[in-house]
C-alpha cells in the first residue's frame, strides 16, 4: 500500500497516488513529480548525485520510481579505469593527441582572446574567481617556491641565461669572486686583458683572455663545475653534466689552438687564497 503524503489516503500502488495527485488534482496544481516522489519515500529530502557536484537527480523508472543515484554522465566520474588503469590513461592520451593530429579535435577557444568568448561582466567574474581565490593562489605560490628551491631548477635556469647570454655577443657577465680575482691577481700584474672574452668557434665565453700571453684563466664555481675534490663525478645533477661537457669543449679548443689555459676553483682560492694569487702570478709571467 502507499499512502499520500498529504492527506494519508492509501492506495494499492504509486499508480493510484500519482492519480490522485495529479489527474484529480486532490491537493492543487502547485506538486510536481519530483515533489511527490520526495516526499513520498524521501521523507521530504531530495537526494543529490553521489558523484558529490552538489547536483539533484532525476527521477528514474527502471526497477521501479525513484530518484537516480547520478545526473546523467556522472557515474563516469566515479565508476571508471581513469585514475587506475595506467594502461587506459596512455590509450586516451594517445587517442587525443592523433585527433589533434588528424584535426578532428581542436582546441575550441585558440587564437581569441577572452573578448571574443565572453561579455565584459562574464570576464570580470572569471577573473576574480580566479585572481581572489586565496586557496589557489597558496597552492601556486607553495608549489613555484618548492621548484624554484630546487637546485636542478637553479642550475636549469642559470644554464638558459648563459644561452641567452651567449647568444649576444655584447651581452657580458661575470661573479664578484671573479671581479675579486681581476682587481687582485690580473691588474697588479700591468698586463693587457679582456673579461668575458668570447670564442666564436665553440660558441663559449672564457672570464679572462690575456692576448699577449695567448691564456685564457677560467675561474669556476664550484658547484656549478662540478668541482672533483668536492662532487661525485658519478652523481650528478644533469646541468652539472653539460657544463663538465663545455668545459671539455673548451678545454679541446685551447689545446688545439696552443692556447695556455689556466683553471682556478672558486674553493681553492676561497681557502688558500695567498697561495692561490702568487700560483697563477707566477704562471703567468712564466709564458
């Protein structure tokens, strides 16, 4: 038996009460399905989607009346390989890429601006649901302060300038250990030099050129040269890697070219520094 809601009369079935309300209009025009249903076996609580968006379901007839469990596409977000199979997540990866490929997928918004896509009132609350939202903006600044703390990322972004930088040849630069070492070891010596000097074959700056010695002096870090008294040449950081490998390049270079190539290490002058200044003196006025 099921009983009206609203004024308890029963019925032999969910037929009979959906007559009752809606074909002789017992309680007036203003009770919809949806209302029935609920307050009929949902003790007056419309049940929402499971998937959790928040939504409300519709009302289903397979098994008999009642509300879905999902709005419709949504038992996809919970009941599915996404997420778990590996396998599943590739294929569809592969699958929207050829169909970007072949072009029977495209971005739908490339090349407009958001005036194009949006009024002026749709653009302002964009963007202040995306620039006011505190959580995201923490979750981005925690997110860029991690990577940026990195020393692979420090040592990625120093190696993209030196690119930068060696794709200008007026662009020059150098370190205050380096600037030191000039004012203390180079210019006392009277001797004509150039910093930065840059060797257009191999498309590499050296820190000091000294023509009339034919030398070059490379005064590296030694973090960022992979110092052997002090790194494991067998575990390295990447970065680390390609500046030992341009540092073999140049080394090459000078030894083709009779080039007198000195190396100091920014540690071995940091802690033997008087020792370190008469060495490469000495060398120097030996040419």
């Amino acid at each position: 038996m099921t009983k009206c809601p609203y004024c308890g009369e029963e019925f032999k079935n969910y037929n009979g009460l959906s007559k009752h309300i809606f074909k002789y209009k017992a309680h007036g025009c203003d009770i919809t399905k949806e209302k029935l249903l609920c307050d009929t076996n949902y003790g007056g609580n419309r049940p929402k989607c499971k998937c959790g968006c928040g939504e409300y379901t519709e009302v289903g007839y397979n098994g008999g009346i009642h509300f879905n469990d999902y709005v419709r596409g949504h038992q996809s977000r919970v009941h599915n390989n996404w997420g778990h199979n590996e396998k599943a997540k590739i294929n569809s990866a592969n699958t929207r890429k050829n169909q970007f490929i072949v072009g029977s997928r495209r971005i739908w918004n490339k090349g407009k601006k958001w005036k194009d896509c949006y009024s002026d009132e749709k653009i302002t609350e964009l963007k202040e649901k995306i620039y006011n939202n505190t959580e995201r903006n923490k979750k981005i600044s925690d997110a860029l302060k991690e990577i940026c703390n990195k020393e692979e990322h420090k040592l990625m972004m120093h190696d993209r300038m030196v690119n930068l930088i060696c794709s200008n040849n007026n662009f020059k630069i150098s370190s205050s250990k380096e600037e030191e070492f000039i004012e203390e070891v180079i210019k006392p010596l009277g001797i004509e030099f150039e910093k930065q000097h840059y060797i257009k074959d191999i498309k590499q700056y050296c820190d000091i050129y000294i023509p009339s010695k034919n030398a070059i002096i490379e005064f590296n870090g030694d973090f960022w040269h992979a110092n052997p008294t002090k790194y494991d040449r067998n575990n390295l950081y990447e970065s680390q890697k390609r500046k030992i490998n341009k540092d073999k390049i140049k080394s090459e270079y000078c030894k083709n070219h009779g080039i007198n190539l000195i190396v100091v290490w920014e540690g071995e002058y940091r802690e033997n520094k008087d020792d370190v200044i008469m060495k490469i003196k000495n060398k120097i006025t030996s040419l």
